[in-house]
C-alpha cells in the first residue's frame, strides 16, 4: 500500500492549492481560493485586492499566524499600513514583481519580525476575475525564530 506523503513546505502546499484552483486557466479567480480546503495552512496566508498604487492595495485576509500581536486587524487596511519589521511585511513586499513577471514568485531569507531574528518562506500567487488582468493576490508565509548560531534553510 503506498502511502500519500503531505508536503512539508508551507509555500509548496500553496503554490499546489494555486495551481489546483488554476485548471487550465492562465490565473484562478479570487473566489477560487478556499480556506477549507487550505485548512490549518490558511492561518499563515494573505489575500490582497489589487489597486494602483500598488500600496493602496486592501488585505482581505490576514492569518493569525500573521497578525502582529499588538496591532489591529489588517483587514480592509492599505499594504502600505502592513507594520514594518514583520514576516507580512516582508512577504508582501514582492507583490509588484508578482504583477509584472504574472507568475508566483516564492522568497525566503532572515528578516526582523517584531524586534526578533526569524528565518521565513513565503510566496505570492497572482489572481484575475477576467482570467488576464491580475486584480488580487493569494499568499502564504511562515517563520520561525532563527538562532545565534542557525545560518540554514529557511522553514
């Protein structure tokens, strides 16, 4: 009997959810994104509601493993309020390089998140109602406290 393995790379399971709700379609549409299906993995991803300037793009969804512990919620809130120095921050700082290169682009390194040295992956996906003009963004980011002495892979 062989056994289905889970994928243990938070940004592969959804890149697979992306291309999943892709078919054969060049992008899937925002609606096409389903938290149950993304089950526990929905708690580390994002949903952005393009507008131009790309800063005055609006979250639409935020996860709890994403929120800032002090701050208010970020739904409805523009990118350019996302609090600096955190693990969402980061992520969505590629947005732009998503819309124009219209692929899923995945980054990963150490950055600051709240004062603390994390290791992190992430990835932003494009979405389009009209199946080509991108309008929204599905994606997803984890982390992890980077030790002194840790100069690995990240999460």
């Amino acid at each position: 009997m062989h056994a289905l393995i889970r994928e243990k790379r938070l940004t592969m399971r959804a890149l697979g959810h992306w291309r999943d709700a892709q078919g054969e379609r060049l992008f899937p549409r925002l609606a096409d994104i389903d938290p149950v299906r993304l089950g526990d993995d929905w708690h580390n991803c994002l949903l952005l509601r393009l507008a131009t300037p790309v800063e005055r793009s609006r979250f639409l969804h935020v996860g709890r493993q994403l929120c800032v512990a002090a701050g208010a919620p970020l739904e409805g809130r523009c990118l350019e309020e996302c609090p600096p120095q955190t693990v969402l921050a980061q992520a969505a700082s590629y947005v732009a390089a998503v819309i124009d290169r219209r692929v899923p682009v995945s980054i990963g390194g150490t950055t600051l998140h709240e004062g603390v040295q994390v290791l992190y992956r992430s990835i932003l996906t494009p979405l389009s109602e009209d199946g080509t003009t991108i309008d929204a963004i599905f994606g997803a980011a984890n982390y992890r406290v980077a030790p002194a002495s840790d100069e690995g892979v990240p999460p």
